[in-house]
DNA sequence: GCTTGAAGTTGACGTAGCGGCAACATCTAC
DNA sequence: GTAGATGTTGCCGCTACGTCAACTTCAAGC
C-alpha cells in the first residue's frame, strides 16, 4: 500500500511543501515516483518521517538530522545530540540573561530615561565602547577591566554610574567662576575622577595625562563631557595633567 | 565632524557591511552622502546606531528594533519589549523542555533503543499522531485525552507503554494455537487491552468496536498490530466485539 | 603627473526552511 | 466531456547580513 503526499501530509501534520521539500533536499525520498512525477511513500518512509520530524523538533537543523539518522546505530549520533544539548543549555542561560536585560531596560523607560547603554549595562552583551577599547588598548587590558568590575560593591556601580557626570558639571562651574586648574576645589573634583577611573583600571601618571589629552583629541569623548564647550574639556585635560604631576607615581 | 563608514564600524565593532545595509533597509541613514557616493555620519547617528545595536542584541528583529526607536518616548515602545520579553520567557522555557527530551532520547539511544517518539514521548511536542487524531476525532476529543494523561502516575505511563505490545503478542500466540476469539485467556488480553485504552479515553460498546475495525482497515495500524499477519489484525478486532457485546454499556 | 595601496561604491548570490504563488498536468466523478 | 481535486515544477520572498566581483575614488610617494 502506497500513500499519496496529501495523505502523508495530513497524518503527520506537514505540509505537503515541506514532504517535497525533504525530497529536493534527498533527506526523505519516496518509495517510488510514478512516470507522471507523483510522489508515494511506504511505511518505511513514514518511520523515516517520524523520526525526522522528531529530530527537527528538538531544535537540529536538518542537515545534522539527515547525519544522525544515517548513523543512529553508530555512537556518532549519541555525540552529536550531546553537543546539542550544550548548545541547548547555552542558549537558555543566553535567554535568561535577554529576559533581565529587557527588564532593566523597560524599568528605565518607565522612569524617562534614555535608551543609552550606560543605562542598561547590567549583563550587557553589546558594549558601544567595548570593541573600540580592544582595539585601542588591547584584549588584556579591557579583559583586565572586567575582571576589576566584576569585583565591585554596590556602592562602586553607583559611583561608576554617577561620578563622572558630577565632576563635569562641578568642573563647568568652577570654570565659570574662573578658578584656576590648580585651586585645591578643582583638584578635589579631580581626585574623584581618578578614584572612579580606578575603578576600571589604575591609571600611571603618564597614561592619566594621556587619558586628558584623548578627550580632547576624541570628537566623541569631547561632544560627551563638554556638550559643546571644548574649552570645558580642555580645563578638564590640564586639570588632570596638574593631578597626575602632582599626585600620581611613574 | 564627521565620521567615515569604516570609522564608524571600527568604534561600534560592526562591519561597514552591516552599515550599508543599515542605510538599503532605511534604519540608519547617514548624515550625509557625497556626490561620489561616499557615507558620512555624525554623532547623532552614532547615538541611534548604540541604540539600535542595544535593541538588536535583545533579539529584537531590524523591523522592531526601527518601530521601538520611532517610539521611544511612547508607551508602544514599552508595550513592544514587555511582549518580547514574554517571548523571551517562553522560548527559554521551551529550550528547558528541549534539553529534557534531548537528554531523554540519548539515554533511549543508549540502550539500544529505537529512535520511535512513543520512546521518548514525555514533553515531546510533535506527536506523530496528533494531527491526524485532531482530524479524525476532533480537538475536543484530543484535549479531553491530554487532559487525562495529565492525570497518570507512573504506572500508568508504564502501562500505557507496554501494555499494547504484550497484548498483541499474547494474542498472536493464542491465535496459533487455535484458541478461539471468545475464550477466557483471550478475554483476559483484550481486557487489559481496553484497560490500556481507557487510559486516553473512555470507549463505549460501539466506539470500541469501531475501535477494532479501524485496526484492520486502517494499513498503519494493521501493519504496526499484525506486522505482516493481518489475519491477527482480524482475530483482535473479533475479539474486541465480543468484549464488547458482552461488558460493555451502550 | 603617475603609480600604488587603501578605502569606498554598487550589484548579486548564498544562507535555512520552507510559504505562497503561477502555470500546467493528471486523476476521479458525474 | 467537463469540472474540481490533487498533483507537478519552477521561482520569489523572508532575516540579517557575509562574501565575492568589478569598479571608482582618494591620499601619498616618486
């Protein structure tokens, strides 16, 4: 007995594109195709089906389902449904870690706030910073970091999150008022900066001026802290250079 | 200022690739594009570009990714990522299942067993023959059958496993030595066979006749029972209406 | 001014797993 | 003989780009 592709289809709950498919594709061939290209199926093609559709659903493409139904007698199999359970299991932890990110995210529209990364950084995969500072300072350095913040309080992330846009507004007033970079309430604001750099990494005197003169030089870092008043970033800059010389070890 | 596309790809760690295509789909169009048809972009499209990388990296399509940023100020795009997070939560509970039945299918593997679903039935989605079932009987019917098996204990389950094979074999022996469909050892068999039955649904007197015709002219069912004897087919459908001309209530 | 290398451009094809047409052939029933 | 169901073979479409190919343009050095 011979069935045709619709009664396939409907008895296992395919299409009848997706059984044409498989044959295009040789992972299930008909029993036999009559001279005027009908397709028919035995019981043995049914089995195939069954078990095809059985490996498809758990999540394998159908290149691999063809191999591990070609080798399922064969421990090739059983190694390949192993490393997909892997693959299963990173791909549940990766998301569990989406769910709370999306979470944080929605929380933070909730309250106004922008759609920035800095806002959202918890468990965040996509660093606007990150590639660039592989690139800039290398992979040892940036790994460095992380493994630096993955010991930080609460009170670090805290600081980390607010610390810099309050050095910026007090340095802009300060400037106003037209305090030299040198005045200890300058310096003050400075020592901040530092302490909450140290929290990514421990700048030496150089690199420290050298972080100054990047904000300067950087259109991005510049537009981010000056908003607009170069002059502000680079009183930040000599500011920082005064801090280094003065506090800072080789 | 402004940035070239491969600047731009460099800080943000995506491929000038990507950027253009981010410009074809009208996503991410650039500040500027000169005469000789080169892409500039300003710091507003960086901030859009962090914004879109963090939304993709939620898993959000391009297409939502772009509808949430037009909204950003909306309470769409809140109801958008509250969705995608149920989505998220969904999806990550189904991989739990997945890694379940993976695991289960292994461990059949490696005992020899065959890669048939009833082996690896526990949690499994795609039920050989639910759409067909759904057809024949209709949802209702299935339901109330899911709903019952809800209900087993581990008897059961055990039961209804292995019971149907025992049968069969039993019948296939008493069938070769003659014994006739109406004597007691062969009632005893279809007894358990209806208890079996009873576990998915309850048949009536003629529901379980009709049963037993559909054995036999059912090709799937009569090859799966008689495996190449459908005269045994026969002998159980004559065996099952005499059970239930003689237990059974209308 | 010429050459060279780097960086840019626009197509176009490929990916996985089919869905959904269109255009045409064949089978079954009345 | 004709209609309606069922089949066939293309071919385009979908996502989010990767990966060529074939050119053009730009900056720098001789």
């Amino acid at each position: 007995m011979a069935w045709s592709i619709a009664e396939v289809a409907r008895s296992s709950g395919v299409t009848s594109r997706t059984l044409r498919h498989y044959h295009s594709i040789g992972l299930l061939v008909p029993a036999r195709v009559a001279p005027n290209g009908r397709r028919y199926y035995e019981q043995e093609q049914l089995l195939r089906l069954q078990q095809i559709l059985l490996l498809r659903d758990l999540g394998l493409s159908l290149d691999v389902v063809g191999e591990v139904i070609a080798h399922r007698d064969e421990q090739d199999a059983i190694e390949v449904l192993a490393k997909h359970k892997e693959w299963l299991v990173k791909e549940q932890l990766r998301l569990g870690r989406l769910v709370q990110t999306v979470d944080a995210t929605i929380d933070n529209l909730k309250r106004g706030g922008e759609m920035s990364p800095e806002n959202v950084f918890e468990g965040f995969e996509h660093n606007p910073y990150e590639a660039e500072a592989r690139e800039r300072w290398g992979d040892e350095a940036v790994d460095a970091s992380y493994e630096r913040m993955r010991g930080w309080t609460e009170a670090d992330a805290e600081k980390a999150r607010t610390a810099y846009p309050k050095v910026h507004q007090g340095l802009a007033a300060l400037k106003a008022e037209g305090v030299a970079v040198t005045d200890l309430s300058v310096q003050e604001l400075i020592q901040l900066h530092y302490e909450v750099t140290s929290l990514f990494w421990t700048p030496t005197r150089e690199a420290y001026k050298g972080l100054g003169q990047m904000y300067v030089d950087d259109e991005r870092f510049r537009q981010n802290i000056g908003n607009g008043d170069d002059a502000l970033v680079e009183y930040l800059r000599d500011a920082m250079t005064v801090y280094a010389d003065s506090k800072l070890d080789d």
